[in-house]
C-alpha cells in the first residue's frame, strides 16, 4: 500500500470574476520531497499555496496535506504545516530569539527558550541571537523566519518565493536551509520565479501557466522533453584583447610594429 501523499490536488480551479487563475490544476507531491512550482507572475501560484494553507477557499476540485482535506478539515491542515511568504515575517524590534520564544509561546510550546536555543544552534544564528533582527542581513532574517516556521515541527512548509529580493550570496544560505529541512523529513512546497533555484533544490518540478500544469517530473524528466542538443560552430568576431595578444606575439620577442591612427 502506497503512503498517502503529502499533497493532493485534484482539479483545482479559482477564479476572481471573469478572470481564470486556477482551471483544473492536478499535482501530487510525496513526502520528504522538495517540489518546486514554476510560473510567471500571475500564473497562479500564490493562490494555488492559499488554497493549500486555507487562507483561500477554492471554486472546485479537492486538495488534501497530510490526508486532511483543506476545505472541510482546515484545522488539521493548520496545525500540521507552516508558510514562509514572499517576506521575511520578523519583528525588527526583538531579537531572533526573542522571536522564536514569541512564536512558541503562541503555538503554546513547552520550554519556549530551550526551542529557540536549539533553533538558533541550527541556523548557525546562536551568536547574533541577542542582536536586534533590525541589525540582520537578508539572508540571517530569513534564516530566523525559517527557523520560526518550524517551531511545532509541521511536516509540511510551504515558502513562497523565499529568495525574492536576496542577494546571491543570502540566496545561496536560504537554499542550504531548505536542503537541511529536506534532509530532516520535512516535505517543501517551493514557489519562485528563479530557475536556478528549482535546478539547485528541487526533487520535483511543475510548470504552471495560466491556470494550467503544462510540465512535471525530475528534472531530468523535463530535459527529455526537447530534443538532443546539437553543435552549431557560430563564427566569433575577436575581442580587443585577442587582437592585442595575436599582434603582440606576432613580434617574437620583438618590439611590435606600430599601427598609427589618424585623426580626421
């Protein structure tokens, strides 16, 4: 017997007025997996992770995380998964463990501090622990978001476009996070404009456009959806430094001969 799935979703439309979002979008992501939605803006994503965190009620189809049903069991879906949004959702006024210990409190954790600790000791943050998130870079606050959503230990974390803004190198510390997460047990839905970030990090991907999965699979998967590639010699004009190197060593040792340009 097959482990129920992490996620299910099964003909999932939504639509606001006579604009289509979402027009019958099927996927199913395994435990463990990080699966990556690809799509340009507006091509439904966000609201596919609304739909899936409950924040937004679908028009038709299902939706399942972990075998709870997203429109009639909400609450199970709620205590059983996090989400990271486009933005880093930290206090700038507390410090990052003054923001852990915050968010075990309101999920009504036991030792709220001994969690933030350990959480801190994860995200290699222990020694900034004290200092003001105000005093972050990018990349440590969204460390320290990440670090908050896992408090309570949800299977499933959903991170919409979790780089957006970053740079290359907080890019690069958010996707060692994830990897860990992964690693762990955890299952990630993963939204992001960013290809390289699906080809780095991604069990899985699908492509969502207007509404519609058009791909999914591996990536190996989607490579063989085009055909081998092929040699093309293209004739490539010389740059001024391989004009200078040609020239120079034309002299043999010997002081080149000099070109004289004159000005009209």
């Amino acid at each position: 017997m097959n482990p129920t799935p992490a996620i299910e979703i099964a003909g999932l439309t939504k639509s606001y007025g006579d604009v289509h979002v979402l027009q019958g979008v099927d996927l199913t992501i395994e435990k463990g997996n990080i699966f990556a939605l690809l799509g340009s803006n507006g091509a439904g994503k966000t609201t596919t992770v609304k739909i899936l965190t409950t924040l937004l009620k679908a028009d038709g189809g299902t939706a399942t995380v972990n075998g709870f049903d997203v429109a009639t069991q909400a609450d199970d879906v709620r205590g059983s998964i996090s989400l990271t949004g486009q933005f880093a959702a930290v206090d700038e006024i507390l410090t990052a463990r003054e923001n852990l210990i915050l968010i075990a409190k309101l999920r009504r954790q036991k030792n709220p501090g001994a969690i933030a600790d350990e959480l801190l000791a994860r995200f290699s943050l222990t020694e900034a622990g004290n200092r003001k998130v105000a005093t972050y870079s990018g990349g440590m606050r969204r460390r320290v978001d990440i670090a908050m959503s896992l408090i309570g230990n949800p299977s499933v974390i959903f991170l919409d476009e979790p780089t957006t803004g970053l740079d290359p190198e907080a890019r690069l510390e958010v996707w060692q996070t994830v990897k860990e997460l992964a690693d762990g047990g955890t299952t990630v839905l993963l939204t992001t404009q960013y290809l390289e970030e699906a080809e780095q990090l991604a069990d899985r991907i699908a492509i969502l456009h207007e509404g519609r999965i058009i791909a999914n699979g591996t990536l190996a998967d989607l490579k063989a959806m085009f055909p081998p590639a092929k040699k093309e010699y293209v004739e490539k004009q010389p740059s001024l430094e391989d004009i200078f190197l040609a020239i120079t060593s034309k002299s043999n040792g010997k002081p080149a001969s000099t070109t004289t340009v004159k000005e009209s």
